[in-house]
C-alpha cells in the first residue's frame, strides 16, 4: 500500500510522529484537524512505562518495540529536533519537574538522560512559578542518594507576573534576553561543585540548544533543562519542528471537524468537504484523555461518558464521539493510535510515548501488508 494516501485525524504527538514515519516510509498524507493538539501537554520524552516497559511485556515483541523506538527517533532526528543518535537497549532516568526520576528511551538533548544519576544543582529564575528548586533539590537527594543544592536568580527585567514559559523562553532567544541570563548566573551563582547544572525548560524556543551551550561554558559542566508541568515548551519546539518538516515534505494540513470517515478511508467535513484517502488514522486520544480511547480488542470508547461507540476495524456509528456515521466492514481502513489506546492510564503509568509509537508502528505496519 506504499504511496497510497492516508489521511491523519489529529495534530498531537500521535498524529504528526504518525504523519511524518508515513510519510518518511513513502505514503502521501494529509493530516486533519480542529485544534492544534496535545503538544503543549507534552515534555517530550518518549518513556515507557513507570516500571521500564515491565507494564508493557507481551504487548509488542521485543524486535517491534526497538522498531517503533527506531521509527520514532528517525522521524525527530528528521524533524531537526535533536536527539540521541541511538536508542538505548534499555531505558535510561530523566529528571522531572518535581525532581526525582523517570524512565524513558529517547528525550531532546535539552534534556538528561542518563544510566546513574549525578550530583546536581538546580536553579530557579525568579517568576517562573513552577520551578521550585529548593523542592527540587531536596526530592532528588532523597530520591537518588546524591548530594543536590540550588541557586536562585532574580526576575528578568522588564516581567510582571503574566509572563509564562513561552513569553520568559521568547525573552532568552533574544540577544538581550540571553545577555540578562549570562551576566545573572555569572553574579548570582558562581561557582557550582555539582557534576550537572539543572535550568527550569524556559530557555528558548528557537536557540535553546545554543543557550545551553552557553550556559555549560560558563559553568565548565554539562547544563540541561528540567521540564515544567504544562504548558510544556519542550512538546511546542518539537510541534514546530514537526510540522515544519511535514510541510517541506509535501504534507497538507487542513483545519477541520470530521463528520464522517467512509469504508475506503475517505474523510468529509463538517463542511462538506471531503479529503479523499485509502485509510484514514484517528489520532484524537489526547494525552489528557480527550478524544477516543480504544482497548486492546479495538472497542471504541467515549472516555467522557464512558459509552462504547464502535470498533477500530467495524466502526458502526461514532456520532457521539464528534464523529458522523461509520460503517467500516473489517477492512482495517480505520486505525486508532496514541497514548489512550488500550486499558493504560499513561498519565498514572508515564507509558504515553510507547503507546504512541507502539500503536503508530502497528498501524503502519498494517497499512504496509496491505
């Protein structure tokens, strides 16, 4: 079914990882959508699971989850956004906004992954509400063993208390933003016996990487960014960055409520217009659980009232969901993927990132045998 055209309902991580591995592998696509999407939600990393995948055992083989984590990778590192060169055997820690650990296979290099964890330091910069670093400082010795401390750098100049992480990350991709945070840290926090320095995510939009170049210059040790809860700017950059290379790659994107997917995976709109396609995935599961969540037998579920509306391969009416009426007929032309496909809770369990590409690889991979 290479170079056949599907159609992507959805703009989240689900959707546009789907829309770009597709299109990487040769398929045409259109992605659809009524909103921007999920991204913001999203730190970035791609995890699997609170247990290193234990909780995801027998779901894939292990030859298709090192697959998905290798298709995934590549459509990032295709995007321009950076990230490792190759997928770890096994998952390495990340650091969260509270300051204790997570597993996770791939994360940006603005982020730090690692096998053992080091000493640390963590610094706040005054306004940025949900970095606590006196906090942070204290749950990641306790948690890991190693000594941490924490600095505190005053308000940039010119804030007041509407600023959030995109306007405070807008301010240090300019020249006199950056020029603030050097002579900031230079004053304010000297010397650091830390092995690693730990900054809130709200260093740049465009110029983080190069911020933090900057910044591990100065201190003489690696400096890397632990993500805020939501808005994250770490799922903002890789939408742009995603997005940006879907459009270089020919990808359309049309803003749009389905109304109705047909047997043979076309899509019409509320509107009347129709995207015509040989299969259409629904990526609309949200990693807040909005949108549809589908269980391992394919039943389609209103995860709002809880009502079972049809299923993946023999959908009969997803009119309650937002959708119009379907009657597919077991041909597969209707694939769900995302974080809430299946029985796991990804916020509870931080399994979003393999469920997202697992379900994407299955799907491509049934789209490519057909």
């Amino acid at each position: 079914m290479i170079d056949a055209k599907i159609n992507v309902v959805g703009q989240g991580p689900a959707g546009l990882l789907a829309a770009t591995i597709l299109r990487l592998r040769g398929f045409r696509v259109s992605v659809i959508a009524k909103s921007a999407g999920s991204l913001a939600m999203w730190s970035g990393e791609l995890s699997f699971g609170r247990n290193g995948g234990d909780d995801l055992d027998g779901w894939l083989s292990p030859d298709d989850w090192k697959a998905a984590w290798s298709s995934g990778l590549r459509a990032l590192r295709e995007a321009r956004v950076p990230v490792p060169v190759e997928v770890p055997e096994k998952p390495l820690q990340t650091v969260t906004a509270l300051g204790v650990l997570k597993p996770a296979f791939v994360a940006p290099l603005w982020q730090h992954l690692f096998t053992e964890a080091g000493s640390a330091c963590f610094i706040g910069i005054g306004g940025v509400s949900d970095a606590l670093p006196r906090t942070q400082a204290r749950r990641y010795a306790a948690t890991t063993g190693m000594s941490s401390s924490y600095r505190l750098l005053p308000s940039p100049f010119g804030w007041n208390a509407s600023w959030g992480p995109l306007r405070f990350a807008g301010f240090f991709d300019t020249e006199e933003g950056l020029e603030w945070l050097v002579r900031s840290v230079q004053k304010e926090v000297g010397k650091v016996d830390e092995e690693y320095v730990y900054f809130p995510q709200v260093l740049g939009v465009e110029k983080v990487m190069a911020t933090c170049e900057r910044l591990s210059a100065i201190f003489g040790k690696p400096v890397y960014e632990f993500p805020l809860l939501a808005p994250s700017l770490g799922g903002i950059r890789i939408e742009k960055l995603l997005v940006k290379q879907l459009k270089r790659l020919g990808v359309e994107f049309y803003r749009a409520t389905v109304a109705s997917v047909d047997p043979g995976g076309t899509v019409t709109a509320m509107d009347g217009r129709r995207f015509v396609g040989q299969a259409t995935i629904l990526a609309t599961g949200g990693v807040l659980g909005g949108g549809l969540a589908v269980d391992m037998e394919g039943s389609i579920t209103d995860p709002i009232t809880g009502q079972t509306v049809g299923m993946v391969k023999e959908a009969q009416d997803l009119s309650s969901a937002g959708y119009g009426k379907v009657d597919l007929r077991g041909d597969a032309s209707l694939l769900a993927v995302g974080g809430q496909v299946g029985v796991w809770n990804p916020d509870r369990d931080h399994n979003g990132g393999a469920k997202i590409l697992g379900t994407v690889h299955q799907a491509i991979r049934n789209l490519e045998a057909r």
